[in-house]
C-alpha cells in the first residue's frame, strides 16, 4: 500500500490500522481493493497465523477505523461491513407473539404492580420493580419453551396458555432438559411464578393448581446455603496462621 493507505490508516486510528496496511501491502492490494472479502482473507491469516487473542474484536475495530477513513473525502476507499458476533438470541422475538398474548402480560404485570390502589381485585402486596422486570424474563422464557417444543406462537393467547397442566409439563420439560436435569435456581423460580400466575391471575380450580403444585416439586430444589466450593475456599480461615496473614494484609 502507497502513501493513500498510509493517510487512510492515519487519518482513522493511526497504528490500529497499520496491521491490515502491512498486509495488503505483502499482497499487492491497493487501497480502493479493500473490501469485505479483502478484510475476510485477512482477519482469516490472522486466525490461523497468529497468537492474537481476540480476533473478532479485531476484525470489527479495524473495519470501523477504515469506515471512518473511507468517509473522507478524496481517499476513494470502500466502505466495509461491521461484523456483528453476538450470539444468536435464545428466545423467541416478543413481536412474533400474538398482540392478546402480549396485552395479556402488560395487563398482568400492571395488576402486579399495583398501578391502581382502588381496583376492588388489586393484588393484596404489589411485587417491587426488580421483581416485575424478572416476571417478565420468566415468562418470555416460559414462552420460548413452549415455541421450542412445537407450539405455534399464534396459539399462545393468553397466559392462561401457560398454565394449563399440559403447556405447564411442557414447559418444565423444556427447562429441565435445557440443563439436563440440573438443579438450577432460575427454573425452579419459573416454576413457582407459573403457579402463582395460575393461582393469583388465571385462577385456575383447586384441582389444576394442585396438579401444577405437583408439577413444580418435580424441578430439582437447588441446594440452599454456601455451595461446596465455598465452604472449602472458607475452610481455609480455620487455620489461625492463614487468618493472621489475611489479618496483616495492606
């Protein structure tokens, strides 16, 4: 690469740019060549020819700084793509849910929240705000469960939907195999929630709700107190030379 390139690298981010300079410049590329599968072939050499640690990060800081080179005027440089690594959502989009399922939440959450005082069914304790935001992460995650396990989301509705022993059994399923019957505080908790929903909101009969209760005491109870690991990093405290030592720490 001549003095254009240096100017493109320069003018975006100085040495940042450099590593891709030095490369098209080993290649015989020249700087209006510099395109997507251009940068590819060199965040791939990268991979397979160098210790860097993090080459995604890589790949995207350099193709920002020389989008940021490309914009000035007089350089005649391409823009690039961005690549984005994030991983692929593991729940399913909330928009791809019918508006009454949707609506059915909202109004859900807004009985919970005690938004209004004076309703002659309000909830006896309003849930605080922390505890609002999970509902509605358990119940997203209830519903991506569903989906997952062959239910259109068009048939999801309401969250009476969820609730049912024959979607509440499918949902925990889901959970369970998902950590391949793991205890695991979160679905334990989603399970607990579903029931409270069906108890508090659907209403389900006595029968149901029994039914769900025999359901939720099937996902493992995860262990209370410290976990193993802790107890043994604490064990070491017994030793009065250890705590001495942590004693006289700066």
């Amino acid at each position: 690469m001549g003095s254009i390139a240096r100017q493109a690298a320069e003018a975006a981010s100085g040495h940042r740019a450099s590593r891709l300079a030095r490369h098209a410049s080993r290649e015989g590329i020249e700087p209006d060549q510099i395109d997507d599968v251009a940068l590819d072939r060199f965040i791939t050499l990268v991979r397979q020819g160098s210790l860097h640690r993090h080459p995604n990060h890589l790949h995207r800081t350099i193709a920002k700084i020389w989008n940021e080179a490309a914009r000035q005027p007089g350089l005649g440089l391409r823009q690039v793509t961005v690549p984005s690594f994030r991983p692929a959502p593991k729940r399913i989009n909330w928009d791809l849910l019918p508006v009454e399922f949707r609506q059915s939440v909202d109004d859900h959450l807004a009985w919970c929240s005690g938004s209004d005082v004076f309703n002659v069914d309000a909830r006896p304790r309003p849930l605080a705000a922390q505890t609002l935001k999970l509902r509605r992460i358990q119940i997203h995650a209830a519903v991506t469960a569903l989906v997952n396990a062959g239910i259109k989301p068009a048939e999801i509705k309401s969250l009476g939907d969820l609730v049912s022993p024959s979607a509440f059994r499918v949902i925990l399923r889901q959970r369970y195999n998902a950590v391949n019957g793991r205890e695991n505080a979160f679905n334990r908790t989603l399970a607990d929630t579903l029931a409270q929903i069906a108890r508090e909101w659907v209403k389900v009969d006595a029968g149901v709700f029994a039914e769900l209760k025999k359901l939720v005491g099937k996902m493992p109870m995860p262990q209370s107190g410290l976990t193993d690991k802790n107890k043994g990093f604490l064990r070491q405290f017994d030793d009065p030379a250890v705590l001495q030592r942590l004693h006289d720490l700066p």
